[in-house]
C-alpha cells in the first residue's frame, strides 16, 4: 500500500475555490452593474436642481454630475443581459 494521495483529491479544494471565487465575483460584478443602471435612470432628476444653481450646486459640481452619469450609463448599460437572467421562451 501506499501513502500517496492521487491528484484529483488535491487538485478538488483549488476548483472547488476557483469556482467560488468566480461565482463571488460574477454577483459582485452583477450587483455593480445593477448599481450602476439604476442610478443612470435617477440620476437626470438632480438636473434641474443643477441647471437653477439651487442645493449649492456649481459649475463644476454640475459637470461632475454629468461625469458621474455618463460612468454610471456605461457600467450599468449590460444590466439584465446575461443569458442567465433571460427567461427561455423555448419549451
């Protein structure tokens, strides 16, 4: 007999890490985009306060509304798009 392990058994806890860590960052990823999106849609109403120069908006906080809103568009534009979250209409 021998004492040797085979290599399946100690490769298993690095997959089995690997594809937690994965999932972890696919929902972290997913949970950013989500974030993101939805704060794209709210985001215009603070437009108005920032147009009038009410709420101490200024020029350059004006801008960086319009900075932040074009991030958030971009990062939250794949929100609802993975394959996974389609329902299939195939029965």
């Amino acid at each position: 007999m021998s004492s040797q392990t085979s290599p399946s058994s100690i490769r298993a806890p690095i997959r089995i890490g690997s594809s937690l860590s994965t999932a972890c960052r696919n929902k972290a990823i997913a949970g950013v985009r989500a974030a993101a999106f939805w704060a794209a849609v709210i985001l215009p109403l603070a437009y108005v306060p920032a147009a009038y120069g009410a709420m101490g908006f200024e020029t350059w906080s004006a801008l960086a509304l319009i900075a932040v809103h074009m991030a958030c568009v971009v990062v939250g534009h794949e929100h609802g798009t993975s394959s996974n979250d389609i329902p299939s209409t195939h029965a």
